[in-house]
C-alpha cells in the first residue's frame, strides 16, 4: 500500500478485501474492490481521484490487475484521464478482450462504453499543490540535461496482494504515477511484471515508488521468480532492492518498495 496513504484509508483498504473475501468473493474482486477506496478516497494524494495531476494540471491514471484463479490473466490501463477507477477498468480490458493494456483515448472511450462516467479528478488541495508546483518550478520539473545527477521525486501507489482460504491469489496496482509527470508518461504500475505479477502457484508481488526503476529490473516478475526458486517473501523483496542498489553502485537517489506474498500467506516488503 501506498506510504503516503491515509491511515484511514489504509484501514478501509484492508477491511474492505477482507468483507469481500467474507462474502464469497474472489480474490480479484477483494483486491479492486480495496483499491476501489483508494483511488475514490481524495485524501489519498497519490492514488486517483485528489492525487497530484501531471504538470498541465489533469491526471492520468495507471492500473493493472492480475488474476491467479482466471489463469494467470492480466489487463492494463495507462495514462487514462477523466475516471475515477482505473482499476476496474483493467479488470474489463482482462475479462471483456482480449488484449492486455489499453491506453490514452482509447482506454477511456473503452471505459465508457462500459458505463464508467467521465468525473474531474482534481480536487481544490491537488489543484493549489500543483500552482505552488507551477509557481517553484526548478530542478523538480523532471526534465534534466543528459547525464545530470538527478534525485527524483516519486508519487506513489497502491499495491493489494490477496490470498484466499482456497490458496488462490490476485494482486492489483493503481496510481497517479508520479506528482506533476510529464503529460503522457507512464510508470511501472499497468507493466505486468515491474508493478505487479502474480503466479497461483506461487504468489504475488508489487511495486511502488519509481517506476521507471522497478520496470528495469522486471521487479515483481523477479520477486515472485525469486520465490519460485525457494526465497520466503522477504528475502525475495530484499533480492529485488538490492539489485536496483547494485545497479546504481549503491547509491541510488530515488524510492522504490517491493511487497510480496506466497502462497503459504507469508508476506514480505523492503524499501
Ligand atoms: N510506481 C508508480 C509510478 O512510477 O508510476
């Protein structure tokens, strides 16, 4: 889950997969369903509705969603504006085509002819960090000569790994990307494989922070290969940050989390 999230919303989040999974529900819609009050809860600046816009001011969103029990299937949305619940749009591009991502204009008029409405995502506390992003634009803009040393300001986003009692397991993963993006970027979060895989028999993993990092080194696609080979979720975790250490000789000037989950339900998480 994201590290800027509401702890309310934290709590929602995790009672709400919990209530579903009590209901009978599969582990995919306990999953979206909790990122569902995430990305519909604007005190979660990081995650849909009330995150930080990209830098002319309008968001676009990035999820995927990954499903053991429906064979390991997966859909993606990325750089969709104008709704509320990318999530759950990824979910109809996995059940409903069969294609996995659909992005930009033509992942919303999908979303649309699914009924989703199109709403203004910006509330007045993102749209005020985003004038005082405009008014103090400096090195925090993302745009830096070549080669430049470059600490970078992620967002963040929120991962849901579910388990349930039948030992079958979905992941979800949903975000702004990151504050003030440049128009049309996407990160990690709808790449099958850097910001979220699942495997049912095995488990599931996740990224958050920044994205271009975890897609270098297939980051959840590692995990859970990790945890194939024998780690416990930790220590696949730690695997995976280490070598996005290594690969910036120990010094790497950005954030990125990994969460993992087995299928024993033990779970892991290193940033
Ligand atoms: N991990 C979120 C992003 O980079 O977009």
């Amino acid at each position: 889950m994201t590290s800027k999230t509401n702890p309310y919303v934290k709590e929602k989040v995790t009672t709400t997969a919990w209530d579903v999974l009590k209901k009978g529900g599969s582990p995919l819609d306990a999953a979206e369903k909790a990122v569902n009050v995430s990305e519909l809860d604007p005190r979660d600046p990081t995650v849909g509705y009330g995150g930080d816009p990209n830098e002319e001011g309008f968001h676009q969103l990035d999820a995927s969603v990954m499903s053991g029990p429906d064979g390991n299937n997966a859909g993606a949305v990325a750089a969709l504006e104008s709704i509320k619940t990318p999530c759950s749009v990824a979910r109809l591009v996995m059940e409903r085509t069969d294609h996995l991502m659909l992005v930009g204009k033509g992942a919303l008029k999908f979303a649309k002819m699914h009924g989703f409405k199109e709403e203004n995502l910006m509330t007045e506390e993102a749209r005020q960090h985003w004038v005082a992003w405009k008014e103090n634009l400096s090195e925090r803009d993302y745009y830096h000569p070549p080669k430049k040393e470059y600490e970078h300001e992620e967002g963040d986003t929120i991962n849901v790994l579910v388990l349930d009692a039948n030992g079958d397991i979905a992941g979800v993963t949903s975000t702004v990307g990151h504050h003030f993006k440049i128009v049309g970027r996407v990160g990690d979060s709808p790449i099958i494989g850097a910001g979220l895989y699942v495997d049912n028999n095995i488990g599931a993993a996740g990224a958050t922070g920044h994205g271009a990092e975890s897609i270098k080194v297939c980051a959840s696609f590692l995990a859970v290969e990790k945890m194939r080979e024998g780690m416990a979720p930790q220590q696949a975790c730690r695997f995976v940050c280490q070598r996005v250490i290594d690969r910036h000789n120990g010094k790497p000037m950005f954030g990125l989390k990994i969460v993992a989950l087995n299928k024993a339900g033990d779970c892991g998480c290193c940033s």
